[in-house]
C-alpha cells in the first residue's frame, strides 16, 4: 500500500497515523516506510513488534515523527542518502503474511493526523508531605514565575513546631503565590492500595461490624482548589 500524493513537513508537526490489522494470525511482518524526494531516500520502521492483533481488529495510533520510534525499541531506519523529515512525500506500508490457512492479514488506514510539535518543556512541580523545608524551594520559584503544588497532610497543620507548614503558610502559597493544594494520606499510605479498598460487609479486618475501609482519608479543610483542596 503506497500513497505518494502526500505532503508532511514532519519538523515543523508531530503526526499520528491510524491503523487496524485484520487477520492477525497470518501476520508475519508489517513496516512502515516514509518518502523523500521521491524514494530516493527512505526512512522505514518495522511495526511487527507493536503487536497489533492484540487490538483485535481496533484502530490504533501509531506516532510517526523524528523524535520519537513509532515502536518501543523499534527506531527508523535510512535507506540512501539526504532523507529530509520536512519533505516527506509518500508513505508505504508493507505487510508480510506466513503460509497457512484462515483470512490473509489486510491494513487499513483511517488518516494521518498532524499536531504541531512542541518546541517547549512543561514541568509540573510536586512536593510532598507540607514541610516547611520547601520554602526556600518555593521562594525560589516565586521569584522566577512558577507556581507548584503540595500534597498536605490535615492533621498535620497543626504541629508547626514538627517542621509541617502552618495553614497561614499554605494559605500564603495557594492566594499569594499561586500554588494549588493536593490531598495526602493521613499515614502515608497509598490511596488505591489493597487494604484502602472498600470491602463486602463483615470481612475487614480491622475489627467485626467494619464494612469498609476509607479509599482516601478526609481532609478537615474545605474542598474546592483544583487539586482537590483548599486552605482558607
């Protein structure tokens, strides 16, 4: 399958291809190649290894773009010289079948999506707990124009003197500075671990009469910040 009228500048749009495999039990090979100048240089990848008859017949976005294998493990590979990723003018897919009975493998393809690449890192800062040993950290990034977040610990607002941020702290980072409040753990546990997991009727452990365990321990602050809590 080749389409040579396309026209993809792939360094200025990161794009996504869109294809479903059928008859996934005679699928031997499948690979992906793109075009410059005609075919006289090429980039292909091999697409076998992103097991797409586990899809079962779904459609699947494969990532096609020079910063990025559209396969883990699975990177392009040239073929002649002077590939230009800003002049890519065709796409070919090639599938390879293994003898046998049943339904040859078949490709479709549904389009090629662009998105403009990204020519900026995004960072999300997060830390942990409500100490007061990230003020430093947190004028820091005040200073240079960046909000954070902080997961804080309800009971522990009111022990300042156990190196936690008192609520006038917090409050000074989520209304003066910007920074959004996540909800902690009271224990440190992990929210989705076995044993915070509602439990039938009768069989928690933690004593007889005990349906069911908190999935997330309850904050004594309001709620309402977009990280789930806020410090008033």
């Amino acid at each position: 399958m080749t389409n040579d009228a396309v026209r993809l500048n792939l360094l200025r749009n990161n794009a996504s291809l869109r294809l479903r495999v059928t008859g996934p039990a005679r699928l031997s090979g499948l690979r992906l190649s793109l075009s410059s100048n005609n075919w006289a240089s090429a980039e292909t990848a091999d697409l076998t290894a992103a097991d797409l008859s586990r899809a079962g017949g779904q459609w699947a976005g494969i990532p096609v773009s020079p910063a990025r294998d559209p396969v883990p493990g699975a990177g392009w590979q040239a073929t002649g010289p002077g590939f230009s990723w800003g002049r890519v003018d065709g796409i070919r897919i090639t599938v390879t079948a293994r003898p046998g009975s049943g339904p040859a493998p078949a490709v479709s393809v549904a389009g090629v999506t662009l998105r403009t690449a990204q020519n900026q890192g995004r960072l999300v800062f997060m830390f942990a707990d409500g100490y007061q040993s990230i003020l430093p950290a947190a004028a820091y990034l005040h200073r240079s124009g960046m909000p954070g977040n902080i997961s804080v610990v309800g009971k522990d607002v009111d022990w300042p003197n156990f190196g936690y941020l008192t609520q006038y702290q917090l409050a000074t980072l989520q209304n003066k500075w910007g920074w959004d409040m996540a909800n902690g753990t009271q224990d440190g546990d992990n929210a989705v671990s076995p044993e915070l997991v509602p439990v039938p009727a009768g069989r928690d452990q933690s004593g007889p009469g005990e349906g069911r365990r908190p999935l997330l321990h309850v904050r004594d602050r309001d709620s309402g910040s977009r990280a789930g809590l806020s410090i008033q």
